[in-house]
C-alpha cells in the first residue's frame, strides 16, 4: 500500500514526456523547416557559381583562352574596319613612339605586329625580348609572366 | 532503465536486435538522402523530429526556441549529410547537432522564460501521479496542484547546470542508455552516471514536497 503512494523523482520527470507540440504545430513545423532548407541550399549554390562550375567542369573555357579570343575578336574588327586599329594602338602609346627595329623574315599572315625594344633602366644582365607577332596569335597571357613592358604597335 | 523508446509515436524495444534494425533502417535512408532523394530526409525527420524537439525543449524550456533549434539541427543534418560517415547512429549524431546547438543557444541568452504547453496541464491532469500528490494533499485542489508541479518540474531541470541536464534530459526524460548518452556528450558512460546521480540528488532537494 505504501509502495502505491510512492513517488519517485524519476517518476516526476517522466511526466515532462507529456509536453508535446499540438499536430497543427507539427504541421506548421514541416512546413518552415521546408522552407528554411530550401532557403540555405539556394544560399549555398549561387547561379554564378554553378554557371562557372559548368564551364569550367565541361573545359569549355580557360580563362587564358577566352581572354585571347576576346581580344582577337576585338583587334580583328578594328583590323577588318580599317577605322582606327592603328589611331588605337598609337593613341594608347601615345606616349612612347618606339622605333621600329628590323622584323625578322616571317611568312607573311596578314598583318603583324612589332614589339620594339624600349630603354628602361634594368640591370644590363637582363635579356631583352624582340617579340614579332600576328594579330591572329595575339594573347595577353602569353605574355604574363613576362618582366619586360610590352608595347604593341601596328605595321602595315 | 529505458526498456523502451520512442520513435515518432511508436514505442521501440531497445534490445540490442530491435537496435541494430533501427540503425539499419535509418542507415539505409542516410544513403537515400546522399542520393539526393528529399522525400528520404522527409522520413528521417518524421521519425526523429517528436523525440528530438523533447530533447531540445526540456534543456530550453521555452517552446518557440526548442522549435527553432530543432529545425537547425535538422537543416545542419541535411547539409552535412555527406559528411556522416555511419561510425555511430544518425539518430546519436543528430541528438549530438542538437544538444550541442542547445547548449550553445544556452551560453549565450541570458534572459530566458520559460513557455510551456497549454495542453499539458490537460496531460497532466490525467496522470496516475497526479492522483497520488492529490491523494496526499487532501484538500482536492486538482487544478491547482498541476499548475503548480508543472512550474516547479521545469524549475527544477533548469537549476541544474547544462551538463547534468543534458544527462537527466536524455535519460530520464528521452529514455536513452548510459551509453548512448555517453556517445552523444563524447564522455564516458562513468562520467554520465556520475552526473545523473548527482543531477537527481538536487532534484529531489528542490521537490522533496512531492517526492515520497
């Protein structure tokens, strides 16, 4: 009889079981969790990023080739234009009028370009670069790692 | 100790066996979530998400937080889900999210109130202790007394530090073994019995009126 009336601690906190959310809640509690995951996966996966990720997942693009067809693209109208390539790159360079050194003999396509050598002070160890190349062939990157100021000008 | 728990609204025998099925079961809709099938968390979520939020709400005490910190956990699963290796449960390391993301709201607010259900007086009127505490009161004040215990149990849990109501929430309340307690904490199941006997020592300081 005594054992009946008995009441233990454990026995009170089992009663706090009994504090449950109402099924409404639990309705209302489905419906917010979807919409906070759905929030943080979009979050998580920008469209630039996935955008970038497949180009560069399918190798369609480096960054050094899109660079030089962009700016073969570019140079080729104001080529095929005749409307200023060259007021373009003497304008650019206006400041500094290479001369034009001796071009070596290359077969010809099309129009070339010619990188003089400019004076600066470096050390007279350095090596200086002559660089002849094609507007066809032009790119940026090639150039990149390369110390020495390149300036481009047109010969026709 | 804790011959059953709950799952959702089933009761599950925590025999090794009925374990090692609830394990594999939940292992398998782990690997169907890595898939990328939602309707797999979806499940997990329906199971876990009852146990999980009494967990949550009896070391906060206040309804709409335990709500939001379920949800997190459940979210901080989702996201990491590759990252779960299967070296324990999903139900341990989901009860680890939300412990840890609890005692962590802990640290930080300060100010806290207690919010309760409504409907657990209603539960609570019904109940065999009930009965006995009225029993023994003799003046018939039902009402009264299941107000007044109600306040007094969610006092009492909240007393205690962070680490002993972590263990006394989880055993007595969530029906875990020493064990998994001791996995979801990263102590020793000694460290876990030590806490809960000293856990229940204070409680029954603070509710020696009801208490035999």
């Amino acid at each position: 009889m005594k054992d009946d009336k008995k009441i233990e601690i454990e026995d009170l906190l089992k009663l706090k079981r009994l504090e449950r959310p109402a099924e409404s809640e639990w309705r209302e509690f489905d419906a917010r969790l979807k919409q906070r995951m759905l929030m943080r996966v979009q979050k998580k996966d920008p469209v630039w990023r996935r955008a970038s990720d497949f180009a560069l997942s399918k190798k369609i693009l480096t960054s050094g080739a899109l660079a030089s067809s962009v700016f073969a693209a570019v140079a080729l109208i104001f080529v095929v234009s005749g409307t200023g390539g060259e007021n373009l790159v003497s304008d650019d360079f206006a400041a500094v009028r290479p001369k034009l050194s001796n071009r070596a003999e290359l077969p010809s396509v099309g129009e070339t370009f010619v990188a003089s050598e400019i004076p600066i002070p470096v050390n007279k160890d350095e090596t200086h670069m002559e660089i002849t190349m094609s507007v066809s062939e032009a790119s940026v990157s090639q150039f990149a790692s390369s110390n020495i100021p390149l300036f481009v000008h047109s010969s026709f | 100790m804790a011959d059953t728990v709950s799952v959702g609204k089933t009761n599950v025998s925590t025999s090794a066996d009925s374990l090692r099925s609830v394990a594999d079961v939940d292992a398998d809709l782990v690997e169907r979530v890595k898939a990328g099938e939602m309707a797999a968390f979806d499940e997990l979520t329906a199971k876990y998400r009852d146990r999980l939020f009494g967990v949550v709400y009896n070391m906060l005490s206040n309804k709409e937080d335990a709500m939001d910190i379920v949800q997190e956990s459940f979210i901080k699963a989702f996201t990491s889900i590759k990252s779960f290796r299967g070296n324990s449960a999903f139900y341990t390391w989901l009860y680890r999210i939300a412990v840890n993301r609890s005692i962590t709201f802990l640290k930080r607010s300060r100010m806290r109130r207690f919010f309760s259900f409504e409907n657990m007086e209603e539960e609570l009127g019904s109940s065999e202790i009930v009965d006995k505490l009225v029993e023994r009161q003799g003046n018939g004040r039902r009402a009264a007394l299941v107000s007044e215990l109600r306040d007094k149990l969610n006092e009492a849990v909240q007393s205690l530090s962070v680490n002993h109501r972590t263990v006394v929430v989880l055993y007595e309340i969530d029906g875990m073994s020493h064990a998994e307690i001791a996995e979801i904490t990263k102590t020793s199941e000694a460290t876990v019995r030590t806490r809960l006997h000293y856990a229940k020592q204070q409680l029954r300081a603070i509710l020696k009126d009801y208490v035999s």
